[in-house]
C-alpha cells in the first residue's frame, strides 16, 4: 500500500485524469493495465472506484474447525468470487455464535458467511447480515470446486456477477427474505476497488426439492451460450433467525430432516430387517422342535379308497413261458408298400 | 410416535396417548372409550414448525436495501424456450412445472435455461448504462482459474475426445471386418450353387429328361440380360496369367484313373498306331540321319559331370 491516503468521499480523485505513463497508480489496491488500441502508449486508468464507491458490502467468510479438504475449497473458491469478501482464521468450536458478530464487527463487514462442519460430514452454512439483520442457516450437500476438471469455465478474477433468481423465491416470504439476502451477500458493488468492470459470469439461485441450487456460469458470447465455472452446491434450509447468529426463529423448513435422524433411519430400516429375518427362523425352529400330537386314526385313509370289487390274489408257482419274439417282416419300403396299397 | 384414532373422536388430545403400545395400555384405553373398533393406523404427528409470515415480512421490509438494477444485477426470471425438447417434438415442461431434482440432465438444462434468460434479459440493460460484457483480446487481467489450471483441463477434455474417437475407429473395422467376411461367404454359397444348378442340368439332359442344351448357354445368357458393360470388364481379367499356363501345363485336372477301359470301343480304336513305330521300318538308316542328336545320351563321365554343375 502506497503512503498515499484517500480522504473519504473521495473528492481528491473525482478530477483524475488517466495517466499515460506506465507508473502504478497510487492509492489504488488493484490497477488494471491494459493496452488503448488507437495510441502506442500503456494508459493505466484511474482506480475504478474514483470516490463511486458507494454500497459498501463486506462479506466475511470463514468457517469452524475441523473442515475437510472440499469445504476448504470451496471457501477459497468463494474469496476468489467474491472480490468483496475478507478472510478469517478458524473459530473454535467452543466460543458461542454470537462471538462472530464480534469478529465481524473488528473487521468492519456487514455480512457473514460460516461454514460449520460436524462430525467431519456435514456442512452447515450460516448466512448473515451482521449487527441486526436475519441469518439463515442451511445444510450443504453436492459440493462441486472450482478446480474440477468438468468446470470448463472460467473468469476474470473479481469480475461482477449477474444473479438470477428462480420465480419461485416471489412466491412465499421467506424465500423472498432469503433472496434478499442473498442479492445483498453475492453481488459484487459497483465500483469496488478489486472488481473488474466486465460483466462475464452469472450465479443462478433455483428452488428445486425443497432446495437451492447454486450454479456459477461464463457467458462466452453475446447469444447468451455459456459454460459452468463452478463451483456448485445445493443448500438445504433448516431455519431463517430475526437476529444474527440468533434471536427468534422466523421460520423452520417442515421438510428438513438432519442428516443424524437419516443416517439413524437407514440404521434402524437395517436392524428391523435383520431383526424380522430372525423372528422368522426362531419361529421357524421352534416349530420344528414343539411336540408333535400323534394322530390315532389317519385322515388321509380313505382317499385312495376305490369302491371296486377285489380280485383274487394268483399267485404262480412256476415261472412263466417265455414268449417268442417275433420278428418283423419287412414289405419294402414305404413307398412301394402304399403304392401296392 | 403418536396413536392418533382413524375416525377422530371429539375432544380428544394425542398428546395424552404418549404410551408405549401394550396390551394392557391398550386394554385399558379400550375400556375408556378412548378407542373404537376397526383398524387403528399409528400416524406420526406432524411436526409443528414455525411460519412467522408476518415476522418474516417485516424483517424483509427492514432489512431491504433499494439499490439501483446496477448495483445488484439481479434478475428473476423463467428459463428460456427450451429448444432441444421442441426439436425432439416432447411438449416442453409447463410453466411452474417442479422440475425432477433427480433427472440430472433436465435439472441442469433448467438451470442453464435459466441463466440464458438472464443473460438476454440482462444484456440491454447493462448497455444501456455502458457496461461492457466483451473482453477485448488485449486485456490481460488475473483470472479465477489459473492458465496451468485450464491447459489441465483441456488435455483432458482432448484425451477424452481421442479415446472416443480410437474406439470409434476400433468399432467400424470391427465391423468392415464383419462385413467383408459375411460377403466372402456369400459369394462362396453363390458359386457353389451354380455348380449344382449346373451339375443337375447335366445329369438331367444324360438321363434323357430334358433335350434342351440351354444349360451350356446359361453363362453366356444371363450376362448379356444383366448389365454387359460391368462383367466385361470384370471377364476381361477371367483367370489369372498363372492360372492359364497352369491349366495350359498340367490340363484341367479331373478324374485320373477310370480313363482307360478296356471296351469294345477302346479295343477297336486303333487311331494311335503307328506303322513306322510299329513295324520298325526305315530302321537304322533313317535314325543314322538324325542319330545323333536324337537320342544320343551322353557317356558316363559328361553325365557325372553334368550332375555335379546343376
């Protein structure tokens, strides 16, 4: 950072005109060279921001400990996104939510995301408006990087977003909330010193299964054809707070199951199984093995029981004569037999 | 879970039926009146779950910030017209249609149609306020992937195309294979039955059945019907240079012995004597003349000699 300090308002820079030497720009976190086609000589511009600063949206992303490799990823993916956003170390498992309205607070953001990871499986995501505003907490699922090789696309580095929005997120209140918060978290402000001033990639937000779908695509052309980026995931609503990092619940998704009762249900569906097939073969032995009534007269008696006369029992005391075996005369074949016919 | 009745009984509160089912418990629910005879479903409660609508509306009116389309750029919108399903002539998805989440290509086409209508819908209103949406080719700025990042990936995307493409190759000689297989075969069978349609012609005019000689003609008939021009030039080439002085050498082959038969034709023919030969006549002194180059055979020497040279 150069010594040179911008005064708020930024009235010293709102009359700079672009440089023509190749000097880099001073007061400027990030300075853009690029080539002017017409003139041979490197302009670098003025800071993008020129005191047009205004939406001063920060977000803060970090998460708990005990992350795995993905969720580590994905966080880092999400800085690269966002060029609005600031990096935290790990928070300890053991300090209260509300802790993070501190940490966002030291570092002058309005808007938190946290990534909670339990029992190194699953992921839950906290989104926020820090000092007063809603949170709203998801479980994460279907995590996609940046760095997988089927996210073909890619992007300028801090560029701003298009967001797009299911019609879905009008139709009831707390998606609409929850669209709130999302257009105010992922939407890069204008003007922002690390953002790149072409608009090249869009996030898009779909309400599908009683879930959102997150997906981050490269417009490549002007007829609107265009490539995943990455990275993706699915977000799980569980419950949408007044407060940040707590206060009243405003809503509870009916249709959320924690993925302890679900792995617990696959568990129980497979001991019943098992349990039933063993009812089935104790029942089975002991019928095998109970005492068996002998019945006096059999029921079964009479069923071959032919009312017909007897015959009277021969029995022969010498062997019988052998019969001669007759052999078989052949007439010709068969064709001269019938013909003789 | 809770034992909740299949006819709901009037004033009747689940929440005091929390006991396990036991014979007993239920005996003495039966006695209460609690329970009416037919079948009794064991239903889960349903969970209750806050909906604070009005909470949730005035949070959103607090919380929300009324910044310009060009601050947010955010859009709301239907997919765009789903092409692919119109070409293939499947009516496209309605409109609100709950999209399958676990048809994995549909889904994602949703998605990407949504996107699409975004971008078109988008597009005129970021020119409208100057902002640019195309990289000019000179502009060199840090990107989200790294460019060792996207050679990765687009080795693999050509060793994948290759490994189609080989087995692609592999596939089509398999089959030429097939086929020039199944094609020999059946030219095989074709001459194979001509010489039995032949054969049978023959033996047909031999025993007197027919006195037609079109059979010896066949050959030459059917090619002047079908197209002439093709079997000349295939006849042109007949059989082989090699071929034809083979059959000039060692004959037609055939049946070697049963040639000589002592009949009474055989017996009477006397077309190859020879008087000369026979009688002896012009004896010496006729062969004197040519002698010695007729059958001279060499001495023993110029013999051993010869053999030991070839």
């Amino acid at each position: 950072m150069a010594a040179f300090k911008r005064k708020r308002g930024g009235q010293t820079l709102v009359g700079k005109k672009a440089k023509k030497v190749k000097i880099v720009a001073d007061g400027a976190d990030a300075s853009i060279e690029s080539e002017q086609e017409n003139n041979n000589e490197i302009t670098v511009p003025a800071p993008v921001s020129g005191g047009k600063w205004t939406n001063k949206e920060r977000v803060l992303i970090f998460s708990s400990r005990g992350i795995n490799f993905r969720t580590r990823h994905l966080m880092q993916d999400l800085r690269t996104m966002m060029p609005h956003s600031k990096a935290d170390t790990k928070m300890d498992r053991k300090d209260k939510l509300f802790v993070i309205n501190e940490v966002c607070e030291i570092k002058n953001c309005n808007k938190c995301l946290f990534f909670e990871a339990k029992k190194k499986q699953d992921l839950y995501m906290w989104i926020s408006n820090s000092p007063h505003g809603p949170s709203a907490k998801f479980l994460v699922q279907n995590i996609h990087t940046l760095a997988e090789l089927k996210m073909t696309g890619n992007c300028l580095k801090g560029s701003r977003p298009l967001l797009s929005f299911d019609p879905k997120f009008d139709s009831e209140p707390q998606y609409a909330l929850l669209k709130e918060l999302f257009t105010q978290t992922f939407s890069t402000p204008r003007y922002h010193p690390k953002s790149q001033p072409f608009v090249d990639h869009v996030f898009t937000f779909t309400i599908a299964d009683n879930r959102i779908w997150f997906r981050n695509y490269q417009i490549i052309e002007e007829d609107a054809s265009l490539v995943e980026i990455g990275p993706r995931f699915v977000l799980n609503l569980i419950k949408i707070f007044q407060g940040s990092f707590g206060g009243p619940t405003l809503f509870e998704n009916p249709d959320f199951k924690s993925p302890n009762m679900h792995r617990r249900e696959i568990r129980l569906a497979a001991a019943a199984k098992v349990r039933e097939k063993q009812m089935v073969k104790e029942m089975q032995k002991t019928k095998r093995t109970e005492a068996k009534t002998d019945l006096t007269t059999d029921v079964t008696a009479d069923v071959f029981r032919t009312p017909a006369e007897e015959k009277p029992v021969l029995i022969e005391t010498e062997p019988p004569v052998p019969r001669v075996a007759k052999k078989k005369k052949v007439n010709g074949y068969i064709r001269q037999r019938m013909a003789r016919r | 879970m809770e034992f909740v009745e299949e006819e709901e009984q009037l004033g009747f509160d689940s929440d005091e039926e929390k006991s396990e089912l036991s014979d007993d418990e239920l005996q003495e629910a039966f006695a209460k009146g609690l329970l009416k005879p037919g079948m009794n479903v064991l239903v889960a409660k349903a969970k209750k779950s806050t909906n604070n609508v009005e909470g949730l509306k005035q949070c959103l009116a607090e919380f929300r910030k009324d910044l310009p389309w060009v601050e947010s750029l955010d859009m709301t919108n239907l997919p765009a017209e789903d092409l692919i399903s119109k070409a293939d002539g499947q009516a496209p998805a309605g409109v609100n249609e709950d999209i399958n989440a676990d048809d994995d290509f549909q889904r994602e086409m949703f998605f990407y149609r949504q996107a699409q209508a975004t971008v078109l819908g988008s597009l005129p209103l970021l020119k409208k306020h100057n902002i640019a949406t195309k990289r000019p080719d000179d502009y060199f700025a840090e990107m989200a992937k790294t460019d060792q990042h996207m050679q990765k990936i687009r080795k693999k995307l050509i060793s994948k195309q290759m490994i189609m493409e080989r087995s692609e190759k592999a596939k089509k000689l398999r089959e030429q294979r097939k086929f020039g297989k199944k094609v020999q075969i059946e030219v095989m069978q074709k001459r194979q039955k001509e010489k039995k349609a032949m054969m049978s012609a023959v033996k047909k005019y031999q025993k007197g059945m027919t006195d037609k000689l079109d059979f010896l003609e066949g050959d030459q008939k059917k090619p002047k019907d079908a197209g002439q021009g093709s079997k000349k030039a295939a006849n042109k080439k007949g059989p082989n240079a090699k071929r034809k002085f083979k059959d000039q050498r060692f004959g037609f082959g055939g049946k070697k012995s049963g040639k000589k038969w002592n009949t009474k034709e055989s017996h009477n023919d006397v077309s190859s004597f020879r008087a000369k030969v026979a009688n002896a006549k012009g004896g010496k002194g006729g062969k004197k003349g040519k002698g010695g180059q007729q059958n001279k055979r060499p001495g023993k020497s110029v013999r051993r000699k010869m053999k030991s040279r070839s």
